[in-house]
C-alpha cells in the first residue's frame, strides 16, 4: 500500500479492538479510496439513516468457502428444470435497489441513498459488481458486492422469484472459481447461507485469509489516479454465463 490509500487505511484502528459485536469506529466518509482501505482491513461500514457512518468487523465472520459450497437438494432441483438467466454487472443500479427495498417483515434495509450513491461509484471504477438472474426479460433476483485482489466481499442479495439469489450465489460461486478467488466475505451468518456451506471464522482467521488472498492477487495496477491510491486493480473482463453448461466464458 502506499500514498492515499496506506494513510486512509492506517487511520482505521485495529480490526482486534472492536467491541463484543463487531462495531469498530465511526465516522469518515464513504469515498471510493477510504471504503477500498476499509474492506482491505476486513471492515465494513454499516448504518442507518440518521446516524453516524459506522464501521464493523465482527468476530466470528461468516464466510462461504468456494471448495465447499452446495445448492440445497431442492434448489438444484428446481434451477436444474427452469434455470435463470444469469448476467454480470448488467443491471448495478437495479440490484442495489432492490437489495435496499422492503423485506417480509415490512422494512428496508441499511441502504441508505448514500451508501447506494457510494457504492456505484466502486461499480464505475471497476470493483463493486453484480450478478443478476433473469427470467422471462424480468429481473427476477440478484446480488452485489466488492472485488478486491482475489477477495470477494458479498454485501447483499434480493429474489422476487422463488430461487432467484441462490441461482445468483451459484453463478458467483462459477465466476469466482474461473478467476482464482481465495475469499468469498459474506460479512454475517444467516440461515440462507449456511445452508450452502458457510462457516464463521474467528476474526483472526479470517484476516490471515484475507491477507493471503490480497497478497496473491496478480493482475498488476490500474492505470491513472487509482494507481496512486489502491494497489489492486479492478475487474474490468466481462463474462457471459451458459446455463447449459453452468459456466461462465470470458468476452472483450
């Protein structure tokens, strides 16, 4: 690290003196180069409208382990006869909407208008992403997150069909597979997750893991001012999904 981006990251205190749930610090903003030193650490921000922007690294993390993941019996069934549609990054602004929407019990989520604002801004740089599922031209469910060095941090999914974000995960999973990802993040455990293989992790392993999988990230730097602030270059490969195949090829 270096420059910008090692000062904004060094201004974080130590992810260990967070308290018993996972609240580290508050305050700062939400530009691109201090979010990208946040998740760099293993923290994340989390908070509500009205309040202070807070930033968390709970102890246990839950994280998905690409070796291990595995549909429910039922939901491969059911995807294996009527598959979505699955595309990446072609509809950004509508995932994190949807993701921000009401839920069954009647209210949003913490996606406030300045957290979506701040995280399309890491979508036109190239390292928020997003997975949708498609069926019938509709948009029938998704996901979106953060690509950082051959880390994966997950921050939200949304279905208006049955099966739709497993359908998106599974796609993810593919991708993140192909591109030689070593940490899916999914931040906290749920029941949805840890039915395909999630596992929480002490706060300790998972930073261990962390810095491996930003350690082996490969892919050189960007060119232009991110270069001076973020030493991991962003996705910029689309890719096109086959559901006849499960897989996903690489396109110009």
């Amino acid at each position: 690290m270096r420059g910008v981006f090692a000062e904004l990251a060094a201004q974080f205190p130590p992810p260990k003196t967070a308290r018993a749930d996972g609240l580290l610090c508050a305050g700062g903003d939400l530009r691109p180069e201090r979010l990208l030193a946040a998740y760099s650490r293993g923290i994340f921000p989390w908070y509500e409208k009205g309040l202070p922007i807070l930033w968390w690294a709970p102890d246990p993390r839950c994280v998905l382990p690409l070796e291990s993941f595995r549909l429910p019996s039922r939901s491969a069934r059911a995807l294996r006869r009527r598959p979505f549609e699955l595309t990446l990054d072609a509809a950004f602004g509508q995932v994190i909407r949807a993701c921000a929407g009401p839920r069954a019990a009647g209210n949003g989520t913490w996606l406030t208008a300045e957290m979506i604002a701040a995280y399309e801004r890491l979508h036109a740089l190239g390292y928020a992403h997003s997975v949708e599922a498609w069926r019938d031209g509709s948009l029938a469910g998704g996901l979106y997150g953060v690509a950082l060095g051959r880390a994966f941090f997950g921050e939200s999914m949304f279905h208006r069909a049955s099966e739709a974000s497993r359908a998106a995960l599974a796609g993810l999973v593919a991708l993140l597979r192909l591109r030689g990802a070593d940490l899916l993040d999914c931040q906290q455990q749920t029941p949805h997750i840890m039915r395909m293989g999630g596992v929480m992790l002490p706060r300790a392993s998972f930073l261990e893991r962390l810095a491996r999988a930003l350690a082996a990230d490969g892919a050189g730097e960007p060119d232009g001012r991110q270069a001076e602030t973020v030493p991991w270059a962003p996705w910029k490969t689309g890719y096109a999904y086959s559901a006849i195949s499960g897989s996903w090829t690489a396109r110009s």
